[in-house]
C-alpha cells in the first residue's frame, strides 16, 4: 500500500563512475558532438530523408552502423549515461 504514490522507474538510476580517461575523452570532443536544442533543429531543417533520434543507444554501435549504411538520414543519439557515450567516442573518433 506505501508504494501506492511513488512513481514507477524502469532502469537503473545511477550510472557507474566515469574514469579520468572517460572524463577527458569527453571533455576534448564535447565541442564537436554535443548539440544545444537551437542546433539540433537548425539540423532538422536540411534535407535529410529522415531524422532518427536514438534515447539510450548503450556503446553507440547500432548508431555508427545505421549511420554508415543510411548517409542521408540524420541520426542524433541521446544517452544519460557518461561512459556510453565515452565508449561512442573512444571507439569511433581515433
């Protein structure tokens, strides 16, 4: 009956800690990868034949690989999770 009035949360609530390698990694590239909502619709408005938005995309592997296999499309991912995106990055920008 107490749980009656609390929301339901499916998932984790708390990332693991990011590493200082993560943490840098992320902080050298966060001018070229992270997007403001202005930019993100100013993006939109191209002529692309879709824009994708991908909410929780893990290490970014489906991502980078419908993004290759589809170059007219837009893909924008979305993670809330440091070390996925950190993974994105490690693996795809050397």
């Amino acid at each position: 009956m107490f749980l009656k009035n609390q929301k339901k949360f499916y998932g984790r609530r708390k990332g693991r800690r990011i590493s200082s390698m993560n943490l840098k990694l992320l902080e050298d590239y966060s001018n070229k990868f992270y997007l403001q909502e202005d930019q993100i619709c100013k993006l939109a408005l191209h002529e692309y034949n879709k824009n994708i938005l991908e909410i929780g995309f893990g290490n970014g592997d489906n991502l980078v690989n419908m993004s290759l296999n589809k170059p007219n499309d837009l893909f924008i991912g979305c993670d809330a999770y440091y070390n996925g995106c950190a993974k994105l990055l490690k693996t795809n920008c050397k």
